[in-house]
C-alpha cells in the first residue's frame, strides 16, 4: 500500500489521489477551497492572496490589468470600457452611479456621462436626439438655461461636452416617442432661448444632429432585428445622393464623421460589411456600436424646429418601411415612391424645400 501523502496546506494525510497538485503544492479538497479560487475571466486557478479582484469575482493579476479596474470612490471592481473619469485629463475611475452621485455637479456633463434611461411615451419605438450647438461658449449658465425649459415639467435633456465642438456643447434627449417630440417635447422654446444666447447649428459647420432608434422596434428577434438594420443600410446607400441633400452635409463632412458604408447589391451584405470591421467605427453614416439603440449620424445641427421634427419623421420612415418590406421590395422601391408615402406636414414641407419631393419646392427661412 502507498503510503499517504500530507496536504501542503493543514499537514493532515490523505491519499494520493484525494490531494490535487497546484503551484508546486499538494491541497486537500478543503484547503483548496479555503486558500485557492478560480479567476472569473480567463478559468485560471489562483491563491486567494492573489486575488486582484473580489470575492464574487476573483481575478488574477494579468485579467484585472487587462480589463479591469476599481471605482476610486466604492472599490467596486469594474471593467475598464465601463469606467467614467471626470474629464478628459483624469486618469481616477468611478462607476456608474458614483460618478452620477458625486462627480459631476456642472450642468454641462463630460462626454462619458450617461444617465439612466428615462422613456417617455407610449409605443414600440423611440427615438432618442442629441444636438451640438456651438459659437457661443461652453458656459455652464447658458446649459442651465436651456435645461430649466427643456425640463420645466419633466426630465427631458441634459447636456454634455462634446471635443468635436469649438465652443459650444451637446444637447441630448431622453428617449421619447415621435408623437412626444412633436406634441411634448417644448422643443420650440429650447431652440428659442439657444437662439438667443448666441448658438448657432448648421451655421457653424461643427455640428451634427444625431438620432438613436431603439434596437427593440426594428423587430421581435435580433435575427429580426438584424434583417431590419440590413434594409435600412441599404436604403441609405441606394437614396444617398437623395439624403445627402436632405442631411444638409457636404461629402467632405460625412466622410469625416458619418461616412458610408457602400453599395452591395444584397442589405445583408451590407450589414455583415459593416460588422466586418470595414467602416469608420461610430462615426458610420448608421453607428451600429450600440447594444441597444443605432445611431442615425448622417444629419446636420439645426436650430430650427420644423427641420428637427422632419428629421425625427424622415427616420421613423425608413425604420417603418425597412421592418414592413422585404429585400426584394426595399431593392425595388424608388425613391419617388418613398416620398409619395410621407404625409406629414413637417417632412413633407421639408422635403419640398430640399427639393426632393415630387412636386413643386417651396421657399424656406434659412437654418440656423
């Protein structure tokens, strides 16, 4: 008979297949659950001194450098891409809700702040918007001022800093439904009083008007979901001589931050060029980065409110018809007869304007 062999660990004898063998050591089964554990990321056993991350998510050494980090305010373990940092120049990282609480008491947030959700409206679709303003000064009392009417009977928009600005910062909206924008939302009167401190939009050529459109809408499974976006990617490449003059930007300013994706001849095709790699990341025409929303980048700021509610109207639009037609109907839709299926006011004035609808232009004010 062998003789037994001593765990490393507590020096009681065991025999040898009861012991296992780590890091040049023999561990009983009680002491290897006492003084060892296994790292959640990559499965590698540990010791427990060595554990670089906590108790319910132990991690080695290597991991945690990698791809982790601690919330200098809780000691949260978090990963890395979900930290927040006060500003640009900070290297101390915080969590989500610690840096919500404590961190920042200006009215104009840094980029990486993202508030909870809140969702106004009923429907299936929302629509969440973010607009620069430039020219006038990121000013922490004229973002008050915006925000006191955006927000006078609800909490409708918070503003951000945005580095692609010279001087001005970024509006951003909850999301709300297309019916809440229009009949809700007291958009007027924000563009009004941005107007008045000084800002310009499309006038300052920095500015973008970025709409995001809930993932969920598009369809009831991400294969659904996914067939969809194809279909809207495609719409894009084949009317984009249209949009473009609807979007108000020159080529030079989408290659910039909202570039194309090309032309293929399938959606799907598209869609898996797009995830491929081969594309300017975020700054994509249609941002597809988001777990939960896409990102309609292609248009430019504005200040003024019928273009913003066309704007909201034309992308409800594309979504509609993206998620009711097949392939083959998507390929085979004109852009007249898109047009000839938007019946309301605002796009349709704005349409007229671009001169892209099917009838007569009409004269408009000029963007601001």
């Amino acid at each position: 008979m062998k003789e037994p062999k001593r765990c490393s660990i507590c020096g009681e004898p065991y025999p040898a297949d009861q012991l296992t063998e780590f890091d040049g050591k023999y561990l009983c089964s009680s002491c290897l659950g006492t003084e060892t554990t296994v790292c959640s990321c990559c499965d590698r056993r540990i010791w427990k001194v060595d554990n670089f991350g906590s108790d319910s998510m132990p991690l080695c050494e290597s991991c945690y450098d990698n791809n982790y980090t601690t919330c200098s305010r809780c000691d949260r373990i978090i990963r890395s891409e979900d930290a927040y940092y006060e500003n640009d120049e900070d290297d101390t990282p915080y969590c989500q809700d610690c840096y919500n609480t404590y961190c920042s008491t200006k009215n104009i947030r840094d980029y990486y702040f993202k508030p909870a959700p809140i969702f106004y409206g009923e429907s299936e679709r929302y629509f969440g918007m973010e607009l620069e303003v430039d020219e006038a000064g990121e000013c922490d009392e004229y973002a008050e001022a915006v925000m006191n009417i955006g927000n006078r009977d609800k909490c409708h928009i918070y503003c951000k800093h945005d580095g692609s600005l010279d001087d001005g910062f970024e509006i951003v909206s909850h999301p709300m439904t297309l019916d809440y924008h229009k009949n809700e939302m007291p958009w007027e009167s924000v563009l009004r009083k941005v107007r008045s401190l000084g800002y310009t939009s499309h006038q300052a050529e920095t500015c973008g008007l970025h709409i995001h459109v809930n993932r969920k809408s598009l369809g009831d499974t991400i294969v659904e979901q996914e067939a969809t976006i194809a279909r809207i990617l495609y719409f894009f490449e084949k009317h984009w001589e249209e949009l473009l003059k609807f979007s108000r930007r020159t080529n030079h300013q989408l290659e910039r931050w909202a570039a194309r994706y090309g032309y293929k001849e399938k959606p799907m095709d598209i869609l898996d060029h797009a995830k491929g790699g081969a594309n300017n990341g975020r700054y994509s025409c249609i941002n597809l980065q988001n777990t939960d929303t896409i990102e309609f980048r292609m248009f430019r700021g504005t200040l003024k409110y019928n273009t913003i509610i066309a704007t909201l109207q034309l992308v409800n639009k594309v979504c509609d018809v993206a998620f009711s037609l097949t392939d083959e109907e998507i390929k085979s839709m004109s852009w007249t007869t898109f047009v000839s299926g938007c019946n309301e006011p605002e796009l349709v004035q704005y349409l007229k304007e671009r001169r892209i609808y099917i009838n007569e232009p009409v004269d408009c004010e000029e963007d601001v």
